[in-house]
C-alpha cells in the first residue's frame, strides 16, 4: 500500500511540474503578441524557443489563410496567403495556444530550429 502511495504522489508531483512549466509560457508568449517590430518578434520568438527547448515542449504549428482554413505550416507552398499562425504549446496533458498574425511570417521557423 505504501509503494502506491509513494507512486501516486511521484505522479502528482509530475503533473503538477509540467502544468507550472506551460503557466510560465504565458508571459513569453505576450512579448510575441506585443511586438512591434519584425525585430522585437524575433527576438520575442527566441525566447520562446530556447524554453520550450529547455523545458521538452512540444508544437504544432498551423497557417490559417484568409477562408480560415488552417493546415500545418510546412505544407504551405505559397506563405504569402497565411493570415495568422496557431501555434499549439504542449506537455503531457497540458497545453497553452498562441494563434497572432506574425509581423514577419520568416520569424515563425525560429520555433523549428534544433539546439
């Protein structure tokens, strides 16, 4: 009894820590939408990417043209008809979505570069 105990609370303890690091995800994801620049949403990107890096966040990002269909962004022939970028951050059971129009649609590969 003492053993399941002791698993159902590592378990717990688990959870809980993946929820804490996509909570913390938030703020980053306001400097992306607050950028006001091609340069500050880089930098914002950056930033973003070095802690999902960190922390084995997983993505899916998807390009939404202007009917609003959305498909994933590395099957887009032609970027210039995507109208905003849903980025989906996720953990385990947890998950954050981001889902702005990119000054530079470029920036958004920042999220798909390996260490």
């Amino acid at each position: 009894m003492k053993k399941i105990f002791c698993l159902l609370g590592i378990l717990l303890l688990i959870s809980c820590n993946e929820g804490y690091e996509m909570n913390k995800i938030g703020p980053l994801i306001s400097n992306i939408t607050s950028s006001l620049t091609a340069d500050d949403e880089e930098q914002a990107l950056e930033e973003v990417w070095k802690y999902i890096f960190d922390n084995r966040i997983y993505i899916e990002i998807l390009a939404i043209d202007q009917s609003g269909n959305m498909t994933d962004i590395n099957e887009m022939d032609d970027l210039s008809n995507v109208v905003k970028v849903r980025v989906v951050f996720s953990k385990g059971e947890n998950s954050n979505t981001l889902e702005w129009k990119p000054i530079a649609i470029d920036n958004v590969f920042i999220l798909f570069r390996e260490s």
